[in-house]
C-alpha cells in the first residue's frame, strides 16, 4: 500500500512514516518545511519505500500527482500551535481550510480513501467531560482571533463529511488531544516541549494564566498507531474521531511533574495571558476525550502512562543539548 502523508516531516507526520516503512508499506510525502524538519525525515533518505516533495499543499498540480499515486491520504498539513496561529491568522486560515479543500478534492477525482487531521480545539469552551464525538461546539468572538484556528479545522471536517454524504469519499476524520513525544518543538506554543527546554536549562517554567486548566496528553506513538489502524479500518467512513490520552492534569502541575522528572532547579513563574498571548487570546480550561468510538472502531486505546510520555521527551530533548 503506499500512502501520502501530507506534512510529513512534521512532528506527527514524520513518525507516522517510520511507522507506515517498519510496517512494510510504501510512503511519499509533500511538507512546505514551515513548521516540518529535514531532520525529521533525514533518516529515511536512503530507504526505496520512501519519497519526499518539497512544496505547499496549495500546489495543485504538485498534489495532483501525488494523490494519483498512492493508494490513501493521511492528511496532517496545517498550520500549528497556538502561537503561530496568532502570528499569522491570515496564512494559517488559507492552509487550513484551502489546503484540505485541495486534498479532498483530489482524494475524490482519484476515490482515494482520506483522513483528515482535525483538533480537539473545535470543542471549544466546554468544561465537562469527556468530550465525545457528537457534542455541541462552543465558541468566542471572531474579534477573539484565537478561536479562528478552531473554526478553520471545523470548516475542514464539515467539508470532510460533505464530500462524504454527496460523493461517497471514503473520509475519517481524526481529532488529535494534545499530542506529546519526541521531534516535538516549543517554537509555536506546544505547552510540554517548552516546560521541558525550560527545566533543563533551570529556567523558569513559564505557566500561561493560573495554571488551573488541564488536559490530557497522548504519546505520540500511540497516536500514529491509531491512525495506521484507521488506514486500515473497513469502516468508519464519514466519521469523527477522537484520538486521546486518558490521563487529566492541569498545567501547574504539569509543570511541577517535568520539573521534578527532569531535577531541575526551575522556579515555576504564573505569567498572565496578555502578557503570553496578547489580547487575541482565551484559553479553554478543560479538553478531556471520550475513546468509546476509537475503542470500537479499531480495538485500540492510547496505553502510554503521562510518565513515560514525559521521560521518552525529557530524553529527547537531553540528547539534542548534548
């Protein structure tokens, strides 16, 4: 089988390649390097099974190409990280929603099967939990430029199903829950690799707002192992999927758990919102999943302990200081 992984030498995508070759598969990916890596992907170069383009995905002409040439689309590319989506609404809105456009339009002239890469983030201000697949979506103000990343990715799922009920694609769509493991970055606001930098050099750990909210985190691996069942899943077409860890923590204690992990020095430092994010941004205080229809689909629930997640990245990140 040899699928496309668009944002390939990204975070996620480039370890769902090594995934995809170690499971005897064939791989192409097309990754602009915005917010990807060669470094990601450099390990791969020599391998048969492995081919990689250069470019945007709002390359028509270049996806045409790889999309009628592979057999399924894993689509990942996206603008990413909270920062970076305040930095640039404007590119990240196009990515988002003209860039999935083009990778659904495509999947349907050449009836290739698709999923797309949603968020958690569309779920928005709700504060119970868990968060399932069909609950209502809550947001801010579009004055509030944060939310705009949220609606961006719900605009990809909505078009998603609609190529789903009137063309038939064969589209899943999978919402990611905070997604932690190594070749993560902190540059665009990802919450965990910064904690970690931050104590490793015995600086203070910068907690955005009070620390309260919390979240789930999935290991990486974990989560790249669902989707490959879910490449391979005879059904589930037209659905929403939550893919999540099962392990509820706020942010404060997030950071003393890394600080104590790594044995660092770190003062812990509560900086509020403006001052992190400016006026564009709000926070959602509480995004926990439900993994009921991810269990029944493919048999499978994220196993990694929050601690090993923690200590694979920590190690990561040590062996690059080094």
């Amino acid at each position: 089988m040899k699928i496309l992984v668009t944002g390939g030498a990204g975070f996620i995508g480039s370890n769902l390649c090594d995934l995809l070759l170690d499971r005897g598969e064939e791989v192409s990916i097309i990754d602009d390097l915005s917010t990807g890596s060669l470094d990601n992907i450099s390990h791969l170069f020599d391998n048969p099974r492995f081919s990689y383009t250069i470019d945007t995905i709002l390359n028509q002409d270049a996806m045409d190409r790889l999309v009628a040439d592979c057999d399924c689309v894993v689509h990942l590319a996206a603008a990413v990280g909270v920062k970076h989506v305040l930095e640039n609404p404007l590119s990240s809105i196009e990515t988002n929603i003209l860039g999935t456009e083009i990778a659904l339009k495509l999947s349907n002239k050449y009836k290739k099967k698709i999923l797309v890469a949603s968020t958690s983030e569309v779920y928005g201000k709700h504060m119970h939990a868990p968060l399932k697949e069909d609950d209502n979506l809550i947001y801010g103000p579009p004055s509030t430029m944060r939310w705009s990343y949220a609606a961006s990715k719900l605009v990809d799922e909505f078009t998603a199903l609609a190529y789903h009920r009137t063309k038939k694609l064969e589209a899943i769509i999978i919402r990611c829950f905070n997604t932690i493991g190594p070749r993560q970055t902190g540059m665009y606001g990802m919450v965990v690799p910064r904690f970690i930098q931050q104590a490793l050099r015995d600086e203070p750990i910068t907690v955005y707002g009070d620390g309260k909210q919390t979240r789930t985190f999935t290991y990486v691996g974990d989560v790249v192992e669902a989707i490959y069942r879910l490449i391979k899943c005879k059904e589930g077409a037209g659905e929403v999927v939550n893919i999540g860890g099962t392990e509820e923590i706020s942010i404060a204690d997030l950071a003393k758990k890394i600080k104590e992990l790594v044995g660092s020095k770190s003062e812990i430092v509560f900086i509020p919102y403006d001052q992190a994010y400016g006026k564009d941004f709000e926070d959602m205080m509480r995004r926990v999943p439900s993994l009921e229809k991810l269990n029944s689909l493919i048999g499978f629930t994220p196993v990694t302990p929050l601690d090993d997640i923690l200590r694979y990245t920590i190690e990561y990140f040590r062996s690059r200081a080094s």
